[in-house]
C-alpha cells in the first residue's frame, strides 16, 4: 500500500502530535481500531483502560483529526 506523507509546518501541530503520539494509551487505541472500528467500552474492556480514559483519548483524538468517530454506522 503507498502511503503520501505530508510534512507539518506548524509548531504547535507539530508538537501536539508529537504528544499525542507519545501517549502510550493514545497509541494502544489508534492499534487497536486500525483495522475494525471499537467502541470505548470495547476498548476499555479489551486493553484494560479505564473508561474515563478511553473517553478522554478518544476525544483527542478526534479533536486532532487521528479519529473517525461513529455513530450507528454515521461517521463524523
């Protein structure tokens, strides 16, 4: 598969990226939904994360366009 890389020009994107990815949940979560789309009680319950956690890195995630969320099949 050929992937396109981008660089990033922005520091502070840069940076919180940088952070996000360090982040050994944020890390276990990305793996873990690479190839099937979980649930944050799924994930927490599979990789034994507490769920506030799970939820907390879901939505940085998301707000760092690293993840898709979905609704009943309705992605946003």
């Amino acid at each position: 598969m050929l992937q396109t890389t981008r660089r990033i020009e922005d520091e502070e994107r840069k940076f919180a990226l940088l952070e996000i990815l360090s982040d050994q949940y944020s890390r276990i979560i990305l793996d873990g939904t690479l190839h099937k789309p979980k649930s944050a009680i799924e994930i927490s319950q599979e990789y034994h994360i507490p769920f506030s956690t799970v939820y907390r890195r879901l939505q940085t995630l998301y707000d760092n366009k690293l993840m898709a969320i979905c609704y009943n099949d309705f992605q946003y």
